[in-house]
C-alpha cells in the first residue's frame, strides 16, 4: 500500500523549494538562498519524507528521491542552521529510530543511498562547529 500519493510529493517538493528546485548547469552561479526560516522548513519536510514516507514506497512512486535528497544536500550546503537541525534531528531519539529503519531495515538501496548523502552533506555543512563545540 503506498502512503503517498505522487502529485502530493511533488507539490511538496514545489513547496519546499519554492519552484527552484535544481542547481544551474549553464555555470552560472547557484542564487537560490532561501530565506532561514523558509530553509528551515524545507529541511524538516525533505527530511520527513526521505526517513518517513520513502522506505514504504514501491519503486515508481521513489522517483523523486534523488531529487528530494539533492535538495535537503544543498540546504545543508547553504546553511549551517539547517545542517545542525538535520543532525540534532537525526541524534534525537525518533531521528534514531528513523535511521535505524532507513538505513538498517529498509530493503531498498536508494533510500538508504539518499539518507547517507543527506547525513554526509549535514555534517560537512556543519563544517568546524562540532569540533569546536558550537552546535
């Protein structure tokens, strides 16, 4: 059974990236800096649905995974705020819970791929901050 319907993961997707979803390919430079609190939300849509909503769904209905997890990567590129959310999530007890299923329990490759790149992206955003102790 699917727990999501496809037209509500892409309005979801144009919600949270405000139509701008992808990095230019011409070289021109990347411009879209969205607003911290508008960031912020993103982050926590993206990542409630790449831990809560993509493990439980067949294949054609992931095919916007890639870009789901393209975009909370640039989130975390663009913002430390949101890269320390994704981490203080994910080390929440639930944000625990979360990863266990995604990446221990679920069967499919991509998500677990997905959520790997999107961990990996937080705590290189987080740059210096954990070493020095500023969380």
């Amino acid at each position: 059974a699917q727990v999501a319907c496809p037209d509500v993961v892409e309005f979801a997707m144009d919600v949270a990236t405000m139509g701008n979803p992808a990095e230019p390919t011409d070289g021109t430079p990347d411009t879209w800096a969205p607003e911290p609190a508008v960031a912020a939300a993103a982050a926590q849509l993206g990542c409630r649905l790449l831990l809560g909503v993509f493990p439980h769904l067949d294949d054609d209905a992931r095919a916007p995974l890639a870009q789901w997890a393209f975009v909370l990567e640039r989130l975390c590129r663009q913002s430390r705020e949101v890269a320390r959310w994704v981490l203080g999530s994910l080390a929440s007890p639930a944000g625990r819970a979360a990863l266990r299923g995604s990446l221990l329990s679920c069967p499919h490759e991509d998500v677990r791929a997905a959520v790997g790149r999107v961990l990996s992206s937080a705590v290189r955003g987080c740059g210096g901050a954990a070493a020095s102790g500023n969380w």
